[in-house]
C-alpha cells in the first residue's frame, strides 16, 4: 500500500517538526504544524495560543487552563469538558485534512486519529537527553528552567494527554511503523530515510 499521508510523533527537542517540514518539501506535499493549529482555533472558537498549549497537553479541568480560552466559552460544551470540545475539534480536522491528500502531520496524536488508514506511515523521533537538551537550548535560549525540567515538562504533558485520549502508552515502539533516534542518525538521515519508505512504497 502506498504511503501517502506521514504522521510526526515526536519527543521535544529530538528535531522531529524539523524533519516533519523537510519531508514535505521533498516530497512536494503540504506540513500541517502551526496551521493545523490554526484550523482546529477556527473551528472550535479557541484562541490559537490555547490549542497550541493544551492541544497535546494533559488535560485539565481548571479554571486557570482556560486562561486562553475567548472569552465567554464555558466550560462544558454540549456536554463535554473543555478538553473533550478540542479533542473532537482536532480528530475532525486531522480526518479532514487526511482525506484532502498527501501530507505531513506533526503531533496532535494523528498516529492514533489515523491508525484505520492503510495509507499512512507513522513515524516517532525521539533521542537522549543530553542531545535534545542541548538542541533546545541552542534553539530556543535559556529559561530559569533547566534543560532537563524543560524536556521532562513538555514530555509528560504529552505522554499523559495521549494517554488519556487514545489508552496507549507514548512513544511504544508497536504504535508506529519506524522509530528514528535523531541523536544517532541526525535529523538528515532520518529525513532521508522517511522519503525513501515512501517512495519505495510507491513502486
């Protein structure tokens, strides 16, 4: 089967947007990252620095995790949480999105939302800490923050949202069809390898 549609899970600072983007730009077909993140704002009525912060985050149910919600969004919405209203919002976009064509997906646990589709790579980038803390720092500064806080911060936030809503565990290597570590390959040769599946699977 062909694999037309590349999903990009990924552990923070591993590189793995950056080799979302430069996947797409050598196989000529969109990246949906910030503008997916764009879609889902339009469509649920949500600002879209709030999806962006809670969108592969944990889940919350408190008054301070809507602080970017606009205003006048309750809670509940036709009887859902907050969260549950974005999840749905984001499982009909990434569907959508999917059915329009080839594409690249980064993050918003699209491995899962699209794991009926035979057409799909889906792909997890991971690497070790010493290595993603250092590309982190060398690409997004210091904070009062360490890199190692930072990194285990982002991580948790992820694995525990994508437990939540998909019930299975972030980053097993049985959910996806190639783990790549960027510490020991690099983002090109991960890159290189990716496009290569893809064209292969067109043959």
């Amino acid at each position: 089967m062909e694999k037309k549609i590349i999903t990009i899970s990924r552990e923070f600072g591993s590189g793995g947007r950056t080799i979302g983007r430069m996947v797409a730009e050598r196989l000529g077909i969109p990246f949906y990252d910030k503008e997916l993140v764009d879609q889902i704002a339009l469509e649920s009525g949500f600002a879209p620095k709030f999806v962006e912060e809670h969108g592969e985050h944990s889940p919350g149910n408190s008054l301070f995790s809507y602080a970017f919600a606009p205003q006048g969004v309750p809670g509940v919405m036709n009887g859902m949480s907050t969260a549950d209203f974005l999840w749905n919002i984001q499982c009909s976009v990434i569907l959508q999105l999917a059915e329009k064509g080839p594409c690249v997906i980064v993050g918003r646990n699209a491995d899962y939302i699209l794991k009926d589709r035979d057409d799909v790579l889906h792909t997890y980038i991971h690497a070790d800490k010493e290595f993603r803390a250092d590309r982190i720092v060398r690409l997004y500064g210091e904070s009062e923050k360490s890199p190692e806080a930072r990194l285990n911060e982002k991580d948790k936030r992820r694995r525990v949202n994508y437990q939540h809503y998909t019930g299975r565990n972030w980053g097993q290597a049985q959910n996806y069809d190639l783990c790549l570590d960027t510490g020991v390959l690099g983002v090109d040769q991960c890159t290189d390898i990716i496009v290569g599946v893809v064209e292969k699977s067109k043959k």
